[in-house]
C-alpha cells in the first residue's frame, strides 16, 4: 500500500494554450483516488494516468474559478456508466469546495462591469455549482437511463461546502478538517487569490505521508503552516517579470501580483514550510515553450534547501519516498 501523487494537467489560467492542459492533480491512497481541481482535460487525463473511474473517490476544488472547475461536469458525468459495483451503484463521487461567500466581493473600478450574470444568486458555492451542474445535465441524466443500463442518477453526486477557516486567538486560521478516516485525513486553510474568496489549499496526512495543494495563491502565512514538515509542497508558480514584458504593466501587473506567487518567492515559502520536495504546477504562462522546465526550476530553487522540480503533465511521485 503506498501514496501516490499524479500531476494530471499543470496550466494555469482558463485560456486553452497548445502543449500543456488545465489543472488538475490526483493522490491516491491505497486503492481510492482523489482529485484536486478539474481544469480542462481532466477527465482524460484521469484515463491517461492509468487511473480507474470505480475507484474515484472525492474531487476537491480549491476555488471556482473556471479554470479549476471547467472539467467538474465531465469528471462527474462522464463515468457515470461504471459507477456501479456488485451490490448496485457505488457510493456518491464526493465533491468537497468553497462554500458561498458571506458577500459579493466590493468595487468595480477597474473594469466597469455592465451584467452581473444571475444576480439571484451572483456568488454560488460548490454545492450550488454541483446542483446547477445536475440540473444543466437532467436531460442526459433522465433519458440516457431510457436506453441504457446506467446506475440511479441520485446517487452519483454529494456535495459538501467548506466554509472559511476560523481565526485562533493569536491570529493564523485553525484548518478545517475536510474529512478523515483510517487512511486519510484532509485539512484546509484559506488563501489569498484576488478577489476569489474563499480560496483553498489542502492537506492530505495518510500512513505514508503528507502533500499539500497550495491551490492559486500570493505568498500566504497560513498555506507555509498547513504545509509545515510536509513531504511534498505542490505549489502554483506565475513569472510576473514574463508577464511584464508580454503586456501586463501597472495595475493589471499590480492585479497578477494580487492573485499568484511569483516563481522568485515560491522557494522561501517552500524552506519556510520546511517540505522535503517542492513541485511547481499551474503555471503562468502556461505556455510550455515559453520558459523551460529548467527554467522554471532554477528560479523557483532559489532559498529553498530541499529538491525543487518542474512539474508536468503525467509526473508521479510516491510516497513514502525512496
Ligand atoms: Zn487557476
């Protein structure tokens, strides 16, 4: 039995770029699989990594942002045919996300925005997002079953809402447990991703060890302290200088620098947390030929003594190490 960690897809940004997909990771424990983030082309990358639809557990998104959820309708609906097991359907795919914000995020200076779209309900959660997912689908969940032998519909999903983390009397958040069992125990802290609020990372502690997810997030004091001692650190990464010279200047640089960790300081919160590997995904740019793996790793090294790697699509690591 052993932990294995599968970066699936490792762009950033919800823009399609040739070479590279959008996020997306798996950690299986023992025979269970659990998805962080379903950007785009995660279902296939699910089949690509060797992975087994029967044995899907739980998705996790770590905010809804699109490029984090694109692929959350497929990822549910797709496999829907295999979900059954000998004693009937198999228990509902779980999907763990941010709950609801308490309010809409303020101000529109920026961008002058005409349209909110759906303002009965402008800012909804996972849960909200799954239910509308299902009732986007009833077509196909209802008249599919009319032609073929499918599982019951009503049992392929349960969505579950985590709210933000509450404030221990020092300051810093106490993590939520997400859920915890014999094998595994999943824990998330809030992160800073511009104006995406609550934003996530997650911890997952089992028998061989601990990975954490940073999800989209600015150097944060909370994610270095869930992902203390941790034996990997997958860790979004953005080259903001990169970006400066393609076009983003002044406030929309301002507004990146709101939103991602830059690969310069990606290696001090990888020492601070004191992990044993940092691994970098959802990059920007996304573009693979724009900045090489080695690239890329050599700036995000920089202050971190532990291994830094370059992740991409398809690579593994199992834990324990070694
Ligand atoms: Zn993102």
């Amino acid at each position: 039995m052993a932990t294995e960690l599968v970066l699936l897809r490792t762009a950033g940004a919800p823009m399609p770029v040739a070479g590279r997909a959008g996020i997306s990771s798996a950690l299986i424990v023992d025979d269970r699989v659990f998805i962080v983030d379903c950007g785009r082309g995660s279902p296939s990358a699910f089949v690509d990594a060797g992975l087994d639809f029967r044995r899907l557990e739980a998705v996790l998104v770590t905010h809804l942002h699109a490029d984090h959820t694109g692929d959350l309708p497929g990822m549910l609906i797709y496999p829907w045919g295999v979900r059954l097991g000998g004693d009937g359907p198999l228990p509902p795919i779980r999907v763990y996300g941010p709950a609801r914000p308490t309010e809409l995020p303020s101000g529109d200076a920026n961008f002058h925005r005409q349209t909110t779209i759906h303002p009965e309900l402008p800012d909804p959660g996972a849960t909200d997002l799954v239910n509308n997912i299902l009732a986007a689908y009833a077509y196909h969940l209802n008249v599919m079953p009319l032609d073929a032998a499918m599982p019951d519909a009503g049992v392929l999903v349960q969505a579950t809402d985590i709210h933000a983390p509450r404030l221990a009397e020092g300051g810093g958040q106490l993590p939520v447990v997400v859920f915890e069992d014999r094998a595994v125990r999943v824990s998330a802290v809030a992160v800073m991703h511009g104006h995406a609020v609550p934003a996530l990372a997650y911890r997952f502690d089992t028998g061989d060890g601990a990975v954490v997810f940073s999800g989209d997030t600015t150097v944060n004091e909370d994610l270095i302290a869930l992902a203390q001692g941790a034996d990997i650190l997958l860790h979004s990464v953005a080259d903001l200088h990169y970006l400066e010279q393609h076009g983003f200047t002044g406030p929309a640089l301002e507004r990146m620098a709101g939103l991602h960790t830059d690969v310069t300081q990606v290696g001090a919160v990888a020492e601070r947390a004191r992990v044993a590997e940092l691994i970098l995904t959802h990059y920007l740019p996304a573009e693979p030929d724009a900045i090489t793996e080695a690239e890329w790793t050599e700036r995000a090294r920089q202050g971190f003594s532990g291994i830094t790697t370059a992740g991409r699509d398809g690579l593994r690591r199992r834990l324990p190490a070694g």
